[in-house]
C-alpha cells in the first residue's frame, strides 16, 4: 500500500487543495498536470463520465450494468521508437468512480494484451464490476499495439517491450495509478487488489510474485503460466485425435469428422453414468474430479461400429488425448486433462471433442506431433523467458503481509489445463509451509466444473472479488462461493476450496447450492 514519494507540479498541489475543499469536478481534468520523475508522462484524456452503460470488451460477453459517474484518465507512459522503428508505449487507462471506496484494483488482460481495455473490474467478480463497486480500477495494454489481433507476438523483437509484457508495465502502471488516486481523491488507495484470467491470470502471479508489497490480494483465473508448454498439450491432443479423421480435400485431416454428434453424446452419456453421482447427485455436473476414473476403453464395440459404441482407434485416442504428451523417454511433458461435461464443448474454446471452427481461429490441423522438438521450443518460449512464472513458488513476502490469492480454473479448460494449476498451487503450498498452511493463510483454489477457458459452460459465474476482499480485510477464509450460470437456468452450488468439492447432503432442492456441504 506504499505509494512512495513523488515530486508533482505545482497545477497538483493547488489540485489537492482543491480536492480538500470539495471542489472536485473541475478537478478531473487537471489531472493531466499529473507528472512523475523517471516516467515520460502523457496524458491526453482525464475527462468526467456521467453514469451509462458499460462499453464493449475485447474478451467476455457485453455487461449489462450501469457504470458509476466517474473520472477516466488514458495516456501513454515512455513513448519511443524502437525495434524495426515501430512505436511503443505503455498504453493505460485508470476509473476514478465518483463513489470511491478506498480500493484499487489492478485488472489483468488477455491473449498476448495489446489492447487496451476498458477499465471495469469484471473477472470473477459476479453481477457487479469492481468499478460498480466503487474500486478505482486501471488497465494497460501491457507496453505495445498488437498488429495482428490477440496472439501476435512480434512485439517481442525489442526488448523493452518484452519485459514492459513480461512484468514491467504492472509496477510502472501501479505507480501511476495509485499517484492519481491520491491526487483525485486526497488520500492513497487503503487496499490494493489485482484480478485476471488467463494472461492476466499469469499477469496476476506476477504482481504477487515480483511487487509482493504493492499488493494486498490477487484473484488468477486459468493462468497462462506454461504458454509453450500447453501449446504442446493442445497439438498433442489434436494430433492424436486428427489420426482418426479422413483427409479432406486439401489432403490435411477433416477434424470435423473425428466424431460424430452420436459419438460425443455417448462419451458424454458414458462419462456421466461413471463419475457425475460421486459428488451424491446425478445433475449432469461432476464436482468429485478427484474420483472420476472414467475409461474410454469401457466404450469399444464388441462387435460392429455403431451409435452405441466406439472403435478401439476411438477409445484409445481419447486416453492418449487426455492422458497429456510425453516424450521419446516417457516423461510428462505437459500434465494431461481432467474428463469433464465440457470436452464437447463448441465455441470461444472447444472441446478438444468438438474441432469445428471457432471465432478464434481454425483447430489445430497437425497430423503428427515430435514432442521432443516442441519441447525444446517451448522452454524458450518469449511468454516465460523473463522469470519462470510456473516455477517461482517463494511467496514469503508477499504471504508475509498479509496478501492472499485465489485462484480459479475451468476443469474443461481446454487451452490451458486445470491440472497445471493445481500442481502449481500443491508446489506453492509445499514451499511456503504447507497445504494446511498456506489454505488456512494465503491462498485457494477453486474448479469449476463445466467451465471452458475462463467462462463458458457449468456454473460459469461466481464472486471471488468479494471473497477475496472478506478475506484480506476481515479475515474470513472463502470455504466456498457460490456459483451459477446459463447452462443450468435457476441452479446455483457452492465451489469449494480444493482438494474438498461440494457433495449433496442427501436431503433439501437439489438445485440449491443450501443442499450441499464441502468434502474432501
């Protein structure tokens, strides 16, 4: 909660007078007098924004709240010409809401960033956007413009740009942010938090990992932490199911036609009858993962190929899909995946059952995978080569103030495994004094079942921004948050703190998240 000491302009002094005796409105605006030593300061927008409707985000459905009277500030922080002359900047927005509650929020972004997003808060955060709540939240694009839509990587080819993606902008963007709610409000922030999902899932480990001080709390949703990695565990998957599918007219595999829509159903139907009562119910949902020992061997016809059965070919692709890739010598390359209600899924991210065309691009087409060549490329990946994000597990610092994580994960999840996240949360505990300790501390875990990359499918809709603040200012450890979601109309359950899971207590609506209890 440090805000440092800073040198501003004489135009900020008069503003904080200004700020004292309640003339705030005008004050916006004069905010662009803002300066501080070390940053190449620009800002070209500080403007009062009436209560509206939330604008577009680049990731995630529109939301449908109405934003607070605010003052927003965009700019550019250390603008210069750098590789093959391209133009860079650190891009950043911050929402000063006229109903402050004391609090900042740090919100991550996606893909490879380049983007700036609309200030709002709204990852994990249920109905309510940290914005609405009254957080002053900021966003960056994370230190470039992305060219080429969400995943291009050229930006890489200068260094400063890099590490502004790798770490860099969260410290530079955090400094700005917290000197401007300072100057706006005339008081520094009480509690600063960060939320994200995917990149900015690893972007939330990062601002825990490298400015344990600057950070009270995190929320990381399907941390993007093993980019090259999982890019392994995706081919994998596709290469061995792409073996099945005919050629197409192009010569490459026809991944349409991997399966049927009879084949997927019945995977799903066979999945079901074998794992979904372990958690006490049968609901079409699987809460008890831990004991799910689905085997698509139990699926291969006895006799001819029909709607009731799979193929030997079949049933044993789908293990080795799932199963994780491994190399030439037989070690776990990437973990494998959970079995889950989503692995048919169709949408933003498929189901590595479904291969149809998806709004982020064609599915893997690969025929063949050389694991120990993409081995070697992904441990040179650009996404982990400042600091192995993965594999920093010394949290003494940040546990030692008091800062705590949650973290979140789609157990369909098929970009980036929900296994990796729980070995890199077992990992985390082992290294800052145990599961029990770090549970009862520091930090959680939460699978939600169903879920795809961040949202989609299951009970996709949850609050952990306020289980996060309860715990870091109240000290009340989440248990469990309650989720819902469009997929089930009506059905909320708990999402229990792993390695318990939420079992039906036998008696009570079993739509009612009331009628269940965390196991373990």
């Amino acid at each position: 909660m440090n805000i440092g000491t800073w040198t501003l302009s004489c135009a900020c002094a008069l503003l904080g007078l200004a700020i004292a005796s309640g003339a705030q409105a005008a004050a916006c605006g004069d905010l662009k007098a803002v300066t501080l030593p070390g940053m190449a300061l620009k800002i070209s927008k500080a403007d009062e924004l009436p209560a509206g409707p939330a604008p577009p985000q680049p990731f995630g459905p529109p939301l449908k709240v109405t934003l607070p009277p605010r003052c927003e500030v965009e700019g550019t922080i250390n603008e210069r010409t750098g590789a093959e002359g391209r133009t860079y900047a650190i891009g950043f927005a911050v929402a000063l809401p006229d109903n402050w509650n004391g609090r900042f929020l740090f919100q991550g972004g996606g893909g490879l960033d380049g983007f700036l997003q609309p200030p709002l808060g709204a990852i994990a955060a249920g109905d309510a956007p940290a914005l609405v709540r009254g957080y002053a939240v900021a966003s960056t694009d994370s230190g470039h413009k992305s060219q080429n839509g969400f995943f291009d990587p050229s930006f890489f080819a200068d260094q400063q740009a890099a590490l502004d993606f790798e770490y860099a902008s969260i410290g530079t963007v955090t400094r700005l942010a917290k000197t401007l709610i300072a100057d706006y409000y005339g008081k520094p922030t009480a509690y600063s938090y960060f939320t994200g999902c995917s990149m900015g899932g690893r972007e939330g480990m990062v601002a825990a990992q490298r400015y344990p001080f600057e950070f009270d709390g995190v929320v990381s949703g399907a941390p993007a932490m093993h980019v090259g990695f999982s890019g392994i565990g995706a081919r994998w998957a596709s290469a061995t199911l792409a073996a099945l599918a005919p050629k197409g007219p192009d010569g490459k595999p026809d991944m349409t036609k991997e399966f049927s829509d009879a084949d997927r159903k019945l995977v799903i139907s066979k999945l079901l009858e074998a794992c979904d009562e372990k958690d006490g119910l049968k609901d079409g949902m699987i809460f008890n993962v831990a004991q799910c020992k689905f085997d698509p061997a139990t699926l291969v016809c006895t006799a001819g190929k029909t709607d009731r059965c799979l193929t030997a070919r079949q049933a044993d692709a789908i293990k080795r899909a799932f199963a994780g890739p491994k190399d030439s010598r037989g070690n776990q390359v990437y973990p494998g995946f959970y079995y889950d209600t989503g692995i048919a899924n169709g949408g933003f991210a498929q189901g590595f059952l479904n291969q149809a065309p998806n709004p982020m691009g064609p599915p893997v087409d690969a025929d063949k995978i050389d694991v120990d060549a993409d081995e070697a490329r992904a441990a040179s990946d650009p996404v982990n080569a400042v600091g192995d994000t993965a594999n920093w597990t010394n949290m003494s610092s940040f546990f030692g103030h008091g800062g705590k994580v949650l973290f979140f994960h789609g157990v369909s999840d098929p970009w980036f495994s929900a296994q990796d996240t729980v070995g890199y949360y077992e990992r985390m505990a082992s290294a800052n004094g145990g599961m029990e300790n770090v549970r009862g501390h520091a930090s959680r875990l939460f699978l939600v079942p169903g879920m795809s990359h961040c949202a989609g499918g299951g009970l996709d809709q949850f609050d952990l921004l306020t289980a996060l603040t309860d715990w870091v200012e109240n000290h009340k450890a989440p248990d469990a948050v309650i989720a819902k979601g469009s997929a089930f109309p009506g059905r909320t359950r708990p999402l229990c703190a792993y390695p318990q899971y939420a079992h039906y207590k036998g008696q009570g609506n079993p739509e009612d998240a009331a009628s269940f209890e965390c196991q373990q």
